[in-house]
C-alpha cells in the first residue's frame, strides 16, 4: 500500500452516533474523514430513542448543538421494581425521546458540516497493512474506526466473537399512540426472567415509544414472548394500535472486547458499550466516538492512545457499572433500591447517573440500599 492509495486519514465504518461522533472529532483535529454507512440517511434504528442530557453535552462539545430542537424535554421518571415498589421523581436533568430516524440524520449532517465525507458502502472485509488498512472496493485509511452496531462487521474481522449469554440482552421496540398516558418516562422491571423490563417513553408528537428487553441465556427468547411480555408489564398498549415492531440485540459492556487492535479501533455498540444497568448506549456511543475520533492521529499507535483515553473517562464507572450487574443478579436488591430511591431524590439522581451517564456507585448509594433492605 502507498501513500497514493490512502487519501484518507480516517474511515469510520457506520454513521450511528458513534460513527458520526467520531466523524466529527476526527475532522476537528485536521484528519481527511471517510464515514461509511451500508443504509442512506434517514434511516430507522431499533431503540429505546431515550437522549439522555449527558449525551447532548457530549455532543454539543464537540459543535453538534440543536440535535433535540423540536422535542420537547421529559422531566420525570417512574420505575417500578420487580416487587412491586415504585419511584417516580424529576430526573436530575431532562431526558429527550427522539426517534433514531431523526436523530441519527441529524448526526450525520453534523458530521458531513464538519468536513467528513459521507459514501454508502458495505464492508465486508478489513485488511491491516503496515501502513494502513483496505476495506475493499479500493477503500483504504490510515486508521479504521468500527462504529457498526452490534452486529459489527470490523469486529468480526478483527477475529472478536459476539458476547456470550448473560452478557447480551434482546430487545424489542415499537410505536404507540400517547394520548392519556403522563408525560413522563416510565420503566418497569419483572422478576420473570430477570432480569428484564419494559419502557414507555414518550415523544412528543402522540407517539410513544414502548419494548420490551431481557438477558439472553436459560430460555428461549421469541418475538411472540417478547410482544407479550412488553403488553403484560405496561399494561396499557392495544396490540392492534402499536406499530413499528422490531428486535435488537443489546451487547453489554461486562463483556467488553479489547477497545482497538493498531489502527482499528471500535466503539459504541461494536465495543459492547451497553449499561448492563438499564441497556441506554448513546451516551457511550457519542463519547467513545468522540475518544475514538480523537485518538485517530495517532495512526499505528491510535489503539493505544484510545484505550488510554476510555480508561481515564469511563474505567472507574464501567467498573461500578459491573459491580451493580452482579450485585443485582438477585430482584430484592433492586426492589431496596427502588425503595430507597422513593425516599430520597438524591439516591434517585445518582441511580439515574449511574444508568443514563457516568455516575458512580457512593457510599450515600449504598447505605441507603442496605437500609431499604434492612427495613423490609
């Protein structure tokens, strides 16, 4: 490979937040940028559509402001736990639910304003030479960033399996109308197969959207059980009125793959960056694409210098993220917490910092949780 044959610094294989993320801080450091998509934008996206404000400052760092104008924001959060406690209480900042199809375009019209340029393309092979990295087609970069889902072509190439069972959870999503229902976010958690819940997020615009996830393992999981879950545990969705049914899986990030190999680097979900806590992943997905992005200057030793920078920006909280999966294997820990939250909003903010954002596991968190328990 020559110098002739990579006319671009960076390519970045998926235009999602992570990819489009990437895009911009990849372009912002002075890199030529190549963002790679299979789809054409706007596209759907399976997901919660949940925004959480701390990805929004991620985003609005990096000169990607106004992506959640015309949405209004979602200033509270009931949870109900697998036994039955509820929570519901302001969210600490507001939250914003925006379909992915809308989102995900205005990325990456973010990222082509900030110089990336944009080519519909699949890959289906990834090539490291010393000096570069082919993807086919006569694509070619210094530095390949994977940004392509949890199904990640560039992670496969790079010989990392999927996540194993109980590390990766199956989500599914749909649409449905809004009207009589509060304007807020709501979750609710069964001890059925746990662990495992179902959400209503409301949008804005007479549409909510609703699914249902669990861990896969144990049992068999069917698009029909998944359906009837999400109906059963919400309880207020008409099978006919709700549309737009679909699945995703949801790779956890207690099973985390080796963040980049040289001059290929992954993030968001292709890095399993997924809170084991509540499957949110935008905010990971913007501020790993971000650190990724950002480290592509570094050509051969890019992995390195990546790696570097996730460890100090979110090691501490993937650890405490990590903790609070295994400590919560058992539904009478979450039930506690649950509890405990309703009595105090501070512990109800440091769990939503911990489940949307990079919050960490306190020593207030956790003496208000064995008290709950003790209680009981």
């Amino acid at each position: 490979m020559s110098d002739a044959d990579l006319v671009y610094d960076v390519a970045i294989v998926g235009a999602g937040p992570a990819g489009s993320a990437a895009a911009i801080a990849a372009a912002a450091a002075g890199a030529r940028v190549l963002l790679l998509d299979r789809e054409t934008f706007p596209r759907d996206k399976t997901c919660g559509d949940g925004i959480a404000k701390q990805g929004l400052d991620v985003l609005a760092g990096l000169g990607a402001a106004g992506v959640a104008d015309g949405y209004a924001p979602i200033r509270s959060l009931r949870l109900t736990a697998p036994g039955g406690a509820e929570a519901a209480r302001p969210l600490p900042e507001p939250a914003y639910t925006i379909p992915r199809e809308v989102f995900d375009a205005r990325l990456v019209r973010a990222a082509v304003g900030a110089g990336a340029e944009p080519v519909r393309h699949a890959v289906r092979s990834v090539v490291v030479r010393r000096d570069g990295v082919e993807l086919g087609d006569g694509i070619a970069a210094r530095v390949v960033i994977g940004a392509d889902g949890a199904n990640s072509a560039v992670r496969r190439a790079l010989g990392v399996p999927r996540n194993p069972s109980g590390h990766l959870a199956v989500a599914l999503r749909g649409y449905a109308p809004a009207a009589g229902t509060p304007a807020e976010q709501r979750i609710v958690m069964t001890g059925r197969r746990w662990p495992a819940y179902a959400w209503s997020f409301p949008i804005g615009d007479g549409r909510r959207n609703v699914g249902y996830g669990e861990l896969t393992g144990a049992h068999p999981l069917s698009r029909e059980h998944l359906v009837e879950r999400m109906h059963d545990l919400l309880g207020d969705t008409d099978p006919a009125t709700v549309a737009g049914l679909r699945a995703h899986h949801l790779p956890l990030s207690t099973a985390r793959p080796a963040p980049g190999h040289g001059r290929v680097l992954l993030a968001g979900d292709a890095l399993s960056l997924i809170n084991p806590f509540t499957g949110e992943g935008i905010f990971y997905a913007v501020l790993s694409g971000a650190l990724a992005g950002a480290a592509a200057r570094h050509g051969e030793h890019a992995a390195t210098a990546y790696t570097r920078a996730l460890r100090r920006r979110l090691g501490r909280h993937l650890r405490h993220t990590g903790l609070i999966a295994r400590a919560t294997a058992s539904p009478r820990v979450v039930d506690a917490g649950i509890r405990a939250a309703a009595r105090d909003q501070r512990v109800f903010d440091g769990f939503v910092g911990l489940g949307l954002g990079d919050g960490l596991l306190t020593p207030r968190l956790l003496a208000s949780v064995a008290a709950a328990a003790l209680r009981r």
